[in-house]
C-alpha cells in the first residue's frame, strides 16, 4: 500500500475547502501538495520518481477524508484545529507506545489566554489489518477536552507484504485556564463491533482503549 524503502510523512490540515499537505522524501526531496475540492496540485521543484508521486497521492487519497478543522469550545479551552497524519517507512522499536506530550510554546500568553499544540501519537499498527485512516470526535468535559480517536480494524489475517505505519494526530487549542486533555484511542470494524484487542507482529498485544491524560497550564511559567 505504501512504496517501501523510502521515509514518508502525509501530513493534513484542512481549512475550508483548501487542504495542503507535504511529503519528505529520503534524500532531502520535498513535495509540496494542496487540495481543492478533488483536485491535487503537485508542484514538482525537484525530480522526484512517478513511483514516489503515486505512492504519495494514493496516502492521499486514503487519509484526506479525515483530515479535518475541527473547531470546539470548552469551558476554558478552544479546540482550534484537529490535524491527522500517516507515519510509515519506519522501524520503531519494540517498546513503541501510544503517547501524548505538549510542543513546547514560547510565544507569551496574551491577553488571558495561551496557545498550545499537543501532539499524539498511536500504536504500530499494519496495512493489511487496519485502514490507514483515523476518525476524530472532540468533546467537552467538566475538566477540559476529550479527542476520541478511532482506528478502523478492517482484517484479522496477516499478509506477506505487509507495511507498518502509526498514526498522529496535532491539536491547536487556545487555553484561557488550566485544563486536562485527554485523548482515547479506540479501534472498531467495519460493523461498529469495537475490537478490545490486537497485535501487529512482531510488537506485543495491544488492548483497547488506550486512555491518556495531560494538564494543561494557562500560563506561561508553568511546564505543560
């Protein structure tokens, strides 16, 4: 599904009717892409191989329908924008985990508030076992924001050519007062049946949901 041997990064933020996204290449190539409506611009400033090309507008293709500007606001937080990308071509170890962590900000707070981006990563998942694609829900909570995210589990056989990817997923929220944010990933079949456990060989079984919680400080002094 995805061209083997080369690192690969699809990257979505959809504003409106214009997505754009960028794809870095082993050895330095760049391409940048931007999506209106149906239509994909591939601005090509460097030779890059049309297998490569391909490869990148299929991860397209697949992902773009959930790339999303999801704009929510909770007592005390902004949900600005959902981001949702595809991580594949690399050897994570074994020890890989679902993580969540805050992109340190150092910009002052203005006016009362602070901008932040938090960033969560989910399992290694496989091509062959789950749709590269992540569904995103943002909801309010008595303490802050919930981000639900779910993964589509679509076989439970392996394949001989199988191809690892992980997903990611970057929230820009605005802080007007400390809150905790919490991101639940969940994984489903086609059916809605929700799945409460998987494994992708060779990394260990993985049991669903995956809850994870961090505090959010509102002000600039204080570490996230």
């Amino acid at each position: 599904m995805f061209p083997k041997g080369r690192r690969h990064d699809f990257r979505f933020s959809r504003r409106r009717r214009q997505s754009t996204a960028s794809l870095s290449c082993k050895g330095g190539q760049v391409i940048d892409l931007v999506l209106i409506g149906s239509v994909c611009r591939i601005p090509m400033l460097t030779p890059v191989s049309m297998a490569v090309v391909t490869g990148c507008y299929l991860g397209l293709l697949l992902t773009s329908a959930n790339a999303q500007e999801s704009i929510k606001t909770c007592p005390g937080v902004e949900v600005q924008t959902v981001t949702t990308a595809i991580e594949t071509g690399r050897d994570w170890p074994l020890s890989t985990l679902a993580e969540i962590y805050v992109v340190p900000q150092a910009t002052m707070p203005v006016a009362g508030q602070r901008t932040l981006t938090v960033i969560t990563h989910g399992p290694v998942l496989a091509s062959a076992n789950e749709a590269p694609e992540v569904k995103t829900e943002v909801a309010c909570t008595t303490r802050g924001v919930t981000l639900n995210l779910t993964i589509m589990h679509i076989s439970d056989g392996g394949a001989a050519k199988n191809a690892l990817w992980r997903p990611k997923v970057s929230v820009i929220l605005v802080l007007r007062q400390d809150v905790v944010f919490q991101t639940a990933w969940r994984m489903r079949r086609p059916n809605g049946a929700e799945v409460d456990h998987t494994q992708t060989p060779p990394y260990p079984d993985q049991r669903y949901p995956i809850v994870m919680t961090t505090t959010l400080r509102s002000a600039s002094d204080q570490k996230p």
